[in-house]
C-alpha cells in the first residue's frame, strides 16, 4: 500500500534477522494457567463469589427467582422518569412498571423509551434519560465482572452508557468463575462489541482515594435471577 | 536556561489549548520567556516526549529536594503496592499467567510481520482504515488529516502513552486542533499545562488541594465553592466533560492489546472517558505501536487477568472495551488505526533489549522501585518514566535511532537510574528481566566510549590497573588515600571533590578513607617485627595480590 507500510515491515523483518541464522524462533505457548475454575457455571459457589465481588465495587445486587423480576425492577427504577431499554429485551421484566399516565398512580409513571436501531435515540435524549435495563452476555465471578456483547437484549454501546443508573439483568447460567471461560464464551463471535464491567465506573486519581461514579453510570445495579430451588433463590 | 521545581526544562510550552482553560493562551502559541505567574510550577512541555532534555542525575537531585513530590510519591506507592500484592496473592496460578504472558509476546515479536499483517486484513474487512507510520511526525500528521477531512477543531482523547509518545496534542495544537484529555488524571495534568509523572496515575505528583487550585483556575465552568474532596472534584471533571463527549465528532485513543487473528481492539479503563470516547463519536482513531498485538482472541484471557491487578491492584478494571473495526450503528462509524514504529524496529533488533516490547504498561515496576519512589516520573526526562523508561527511552532514542542519541545524550545516563535490586522483575507480569537489560544498556554505553579522546573514565582505569598490578604501587596509593580523611567532614563522609573526584560527589557521596590501610594494620597486628614494605618494591607484588 503505502511506502510506510512497506518500510515499516522491512524494517522488523531487517530487525528480526530474517533469514538468518539469529531469527527468533517463536516459542511454545505454556498454558499451565487455569482455563476454568474447579465450580460450574451458575453453581451457588460461583454465585456467592459473583455477589461478593460486585458488592465490593460497590455495585448493587438484588438476588431474585425468575418469577421476581418485574416486581425487582419495578423496585429499582419504579420512581424513574424515563427509563431506557433496548429492543429485544424481555418485556415481562419491565411488567411491574406504571407506565400509563392516566393510572390512578400516574405520579409514579415511568417512561419507557426502546432504543430502536431503525431509530436510534439522540445521545441528548440518553444523557436525559434516568436509567437503563439491560440483560448481558455472560459475567465473571472471580473478577465482579458482567460482559455485554450488544446482543438484542442489551442493545448498542451507548445506551448502557450515557444514563446515569444501569440495571443489568444476569441469570445465574450466565455466571462462569474465571475469565479464560468468558473469553472462550465470547470468542464465538468475537467481532461483537464488549463491554466488561466490573462496578460502576471509578477514579482513583486524586490521591489514590477511590471515587465510584465518574463518567460511566453513577449506579450499577445488577438483578442476578436464580433458578428456581437453587440456594439464595 | 530556567529550571523548573521538577527539574523540567523550560524548553517550550506548547498550546495546551486545554479544554475550557481560562489562560487565554491560544492553541500553538508558544511563550519564549518563562512564565514567572505559573501558578502550578511553571512546567513546560518538552519538545521531545522522548528526551525532555536534563539528564537524570541532575534532574533527580533536584527532585529530591521537593518534600511534597516526596510525600506524594511514597503515599502512592506504597498504597498501590499493596493494593497489587492483595489481588495476586489471591490468584493460585499468577506464576503460570506470567509465564504464558511471556510467551505470548516473545511469539508476537517473533511474528512480528506476519502479525501485523493479519491485523491489518482484518480490520480493512470489518470497515477499518490502517495507516502506519515510521515516526512521530508521520503519525502526528495522519491523525491530524483525519481530523481535518472530518471538518473537526477539537478532539476528545482517552489516556494513551503512545499519543504522548508523539506529542500528538502539541502536534495537533500546531494545526489548530485541540486535543482534549478525559481521564481525569490527563485534564488535571493538562489543566496545569504540566507533564505526567507516571503511566497510570499522571497526576500522582499532585494532592488534593493542588487539584482543586488547578480546577478553579483552569476549568472554566468549576463551582467557584469546590471543596478539595476528591469525590467533589471528580463530579465537576464529569460535568465538565460530559458536554464535550456528547458533542465530539473524533475521538483519539491508544490501545492496550490488538487481536491480529480478528481485528478486535481492546482499552482498559477506570472512569468509563474511555467508553465515551470509543462510543459516542462518529469517528475513532486509534494510534497503537506495532507491538501491543497479540495473536488470537483468546490470549486476551491471560493479558485481562495480568493487567489490572498489575496495574491498578484490582481484581478488574471497572470497564474494559472491545472493538472490531465498524459495528453498524453501534459506536463509531469511522474507523481509523495508526500502527506506530518510531523507534520500536530498532530495539526489536537487540536480541537482549527487544524484551522491552514486552511491556503492557502496567506500571508495577514503578511502584516498586526505590529510585521512582523518591524521585517521582519527570526526573526520568521522558513520558515512559521508572525501570521500563530506565530501558525502553534510551532504547528508542539511542544510536541509530531516527532521533538520533548516542554519547551526551541526556537518556544515555537512564540505565543507571537503578540500584539493580530486581523488585521490578519480581512484579513484571509478562517477566520483562529489566535489571539484566539494565546491566547490558550500561556495558554497551561503556563500550560505546571505549577509545574516544581523553575519556576520564579510560584513564583512570588505566591508571588503577597500572598501580594495581604492582603491590608496592598499590600500597603507596592506599597510603596516600588515607591522607584523603582530611577531605572528610565530621561524619567521615566526602562531598566535594576536586576535580575529576568532582564528576563522583557531583551525584552521590564518599566515605573518607580510613587512617590505615588494611595492609598496614595487619602488618602492624601480625608481624610486629616488620615495617611496612617501600612504596616502589616490585618484589612486594605476588600472591597476596591475587
């Protein structure tokens, strides 16, 4: 292409001594790291470490059985004014809303805005918006972390961003304990957009005190659903 | 030439053009005189990111004498090593991630061109746009046409040594572009139009109440009642910044890690400017050097468990970003990717010293070590600062470099700004041996010097292996160096020598020699009967010697 490129390339393989006797041979790769954790995925072990992770970075967990979620969700962002969720998110979650005005509680009402990719919502509207309901791809126990992979039901890289409270739905299945078992999750479709959390955003670059809630969601709520009989459930 | 509290030159203040900043200095102006109403320290920026133009004996001396820098440094410090030691010990396999870690790039640089190669394959098919560019000012001037032909004059950035590397804000500024800084850390450096002093935590060097001063003076739209409450101060750097991420066309970033066998992109972060960054403009520009690939998606699963808890001691960043190429109608619409050399081809061609393109950028090196901890990152005279700048500044600048270097250059004296103690070994999550490297930059300077005129160094050498081989020469020299006490204060340390002794006390101090030698007093405890042997009596010399 371009003669930087070209040059470029020249100048490593020079470097390398390609075609010498001092190239480097690339070494075999020792992987005696664990590629998963000795609990499977969703089990009450994982779950107990996810909470207790989250909860360190002061995220919110709210443990629920898979007939509770609306009633949780009606909880958390009940008194939203306007609450944002993407398309193919599960609309039995956001049952428990009032979302008609002309109700008897209409002091309570939540408006309800579906990010439509056909139309998707200007960043004015999302930065006026007061919260965000979103499901994810898979999280991590070990690290606290939940991974979104702009699936349907979690929608584009924006709209978990720009509202200051993100409620994220996670069922217990999607809770593997190390990281080599999410990535290996995610590098099915690897082209996707991630975005791992772990917490709500933070800084600690004033003296080193931490400071949660800087330009990501102030408030990270996460609704772990648990099978039912499950332990916690 | 005036010198500033860091021990910075006062070379050049580039258009800091900083976001809102209330100095109506326009953007590339440059001030030739010093800036006697700084009030945060008048730090200038370098003309070189590289080589900031002091070397680091003189630039540690006076940083050493700063009590607040000091203060500052070994707060942070000692608070992240510990934090770092916290979440490894509770990893059982860190041992096994460091070794793959290793690996992994000592097969990334091995492959280099095949690499890169497929990095560029897959990016141009996912809708990316690769550029490369041999040298700072090549870079500088691809990201500055981007941002042109999208009819852009501001650009928000998410911290990136490699754009630092460049000087890419002071190049941009020169174009009328501003560049501006969204981690926090970054806008409180570029507030105070100062330098970073370390890779992770830039303003390390600052404390609360320097913060809220900076903010007041500089922000523009900060509460005039900010208190120094680092929550109050973070929540009006949000505010500040909001505005501009909703509204930027073209942001600029760094990467932390390049997938060659999908395109993917990945930036780890803490405040969630790099998400806003990487999602909320219409066009992206990343400028990563050619060594931060790794070969596949999965590897990912070593470098994201090593990273965070090396760099900032958590278990995970709060938010870690991956991107391929464009994602319709999800973030950024235009892609660009700058792969960088300057410089990196030419430490790739040291056999021992390539193992400095190991490096993640972690920065746990730096808090380990006890030279960083006292003298804080600008006396390092580079924006790679600690143990890893110690060997990767001289490395990029040295002989042979584009940019030249060699002998005199201020970064020659870089490798001794150690005492060799390897705790940054220890901690280096992909086990770069920086003390070995150290050890191999310092005989190369040396061999470099070997044979030049008049060098003060050779002709003592020489000197000491002529009085050396000889044993009656040895002991009339050790006599004579007991006469040396005299130079010695009360405390029987030497701190000022005449010249050459001068180019030694000049950096570090010398113990007075003692009123006998040691030859003597065993001559005197052992063989009373015997005097001490003439100062030029060859037959003295032999085994006791050897």
């Amino acid at each position: 292409m371009s003669d930087a490129r070209t040059q470029v390339l020249a100048r490593v393989r020079q470097a390398l001594g390609r075609g010498t006797p001092s190239e480097p041979v690339p070494p075999e790769v020792p992987r005696a790291y664990r590629s998963a954790g000795e609990h499977a995925p969703g089990s009450a072990a994982v779950l107990d470490q996810l909470v207790d992770r989250l909860e360190d970075y002061r995220a919110h967990v709210h443990r629920v059985a898979p007939g509770g979620v609306a009633d949780a969700v009606a909880q958390i962002v009940g008194h939203a004014t306007t609450v944002v969720v993407p398309p193919g998110l599960d609309r039995e979650w956001l049952a428990g809303l009032v979302t008609d005005p002309t109700s008897g509680r209409s002091h309570d009402a939540v408006r309800v805005v579906v990010d439509d990719p056909a139309a998707p919502l200007p960043a004015e509207m999302l930065d006026a918006a007061s919260a965000v309901v979103t499901a994810a791809r898979v999280a991590i126990a070990e690290t606290g972390t939940i991974v979104l992979d702009g699936g349907p039901d979690q929608g584009r890289r924006a709209i978990s961003l720009v509202p200051d409270v993100h409620l994220c739905v996670l069922r217990a299945g999607q809770v593997v304990q190390t990281v080599p078992e999410a990535v290996r999750a995610l590098a099915t479709s690897p082209a996707r957009p991630l975005t791992w959390v772990s917490g709500p955003s933070a800084t600690s670059d004033i003296e080193l005190s931490r400071v949660e809630g800087v330009h990501g969601p102030r408030t990270l709520h996460v609704l772990l659903v648990e099978e039912a009989g499950a332990p916690g459930a | 030439m005036s010198r500033t509290f860091l021990g910075l030159p006062a070379l050049r203040r580039g258009g800091h053009g900083g976001p809102g900043g209330g100095t109506g200095d326009p953007a590339g102006a440059h001030r030739d005189s010093p800036v006697a109403d700084e009030p945060f320290g008048p730090v200038r920026h370098p003309d070189a990111p590289l080589r900031w133009g002091e070397s680091f004996p003189r630039a540690a001396k006076e940083a050493l004498g700063n009590a607040q820098l000091r203060r500052n440094l070994a707060h942070a410090t000692s608070t992240i090593r510990a934090r770092r030691a916290a979440v490894v010990g509770e990893v059982p396999d860190w041992e096994a991630l460091r070794d793959a870690g290793s690996a992994l790039k000592e097969q990334v640089l091995a492959r280099l061109p095949e690499l890169l190669e497929e990095l560029e394959r897959n990016v141009t098919a996912r809708g990316g746009v690769v550029h490369w560019a041999r040298d700072a000012a090549e870079a500088n001037r691809i990201v500055a046409g981007i941002v042109k032909a999208e009819g852009a004059d501001e650009v928000v950035k998410v911290k990136s040594m490699a754009t630092q590397e460049i000087g890419l804000n002071e190049a941009l500024a020169a174009e009328g572009i501003a560049a501006v800084e969204t981690d926090l850390a970054e806008l409180i450096v570029q507030l105070a139009d100062d330098m970073p002093s370390h890779i992770l935590v830039p303003a390390i060097h600052r404390n609360r109440s320097e913060i809220r001063d900076i903010f007041l003076a500089r922000m523009g739209d900060a509460p005039p009642d900010l208190s120094d409450v680092p929550r109050e101060l973070a929540m009006a750097a949000r505010a500040h910044l909001r505005r501009k991420f909703l509204s930027a066309k073209v942001a600029v970033s760094g990467a932390n890690f390049a997938v060659a066998s999908t395109g993917t992109l990945a930036v780890v972060e803490s405040e969630g400017n790099g998400r806003m960054c990487l999602t909320m403009p219409e066009t992206l520009v990343t400028v990563m050097g050619i060594e931060k690939l790794v070969p596949s998606f999965e590897d990912l699963e070593v470098f994201l468990q090593l990273l965070p808890r090396s760099s900032t001691g958590e278990r995970m960043n709060p938010y870690t970003s991956l991107w391929t190429g464009v994602t319709p109608g999800d973030g950024p619409q235009r892609f660009h990717l700058v792969l960088l050399d300057n410089g990196r081809s030419q430490v790739l061609a040291d056999e021992t010293g390539r193992a400095a393109l190991h490096c993640i950028r972690c920065s746990a090196c730096l808090n380990v070590c006890p030279v960083y901890e006292r003298v804080g990152g600008h006396a390092y005279g580079s924006v790679y600062p600690g143990p890893i700048g110690a060997i990767l500044t001289p490395q990029l600048t040295g002989p042979g470099a584009r940019t030249g270097g060699g002998h005199g250059d201020p970064n020659a004296a870089l490798p001794y700004a150690s005492t060799l103690c390897g705790a940054c070994y220890e901690v280096c999550p992909v086990k770069i041996d920086i003390p070995s490297i150290l050890v191999d930059l310092r005989a190369r300077e040396v061999d470099a010097d070997r044979g030049r005129l008049a060098d003060p160094t050779a002709a003592a050498m020489k000197v000491a292996g002529w009085v050396m081989s000889d044993g009656g020469r040895f002991a009339a020299a050790g006599r004579a160096a007991s006469l040396g006490r005299v130079a010695g204060g009360r405390d029987g340390v030497v701190r000022h020598l005449p010249f050459p002794g001068s180019r030694w006390t000049a950096s570090r101090d010398l113990p007075a020699p003692p009123g006998q030698t040691f030859r003597d007093w065993w001559t005197k405890e052992h063989e009373p009967g015997r005097t001490p042997p003439p100062a030029h009596e060859p037959g003295d010399s032999g085994e006791e010697q050897r």
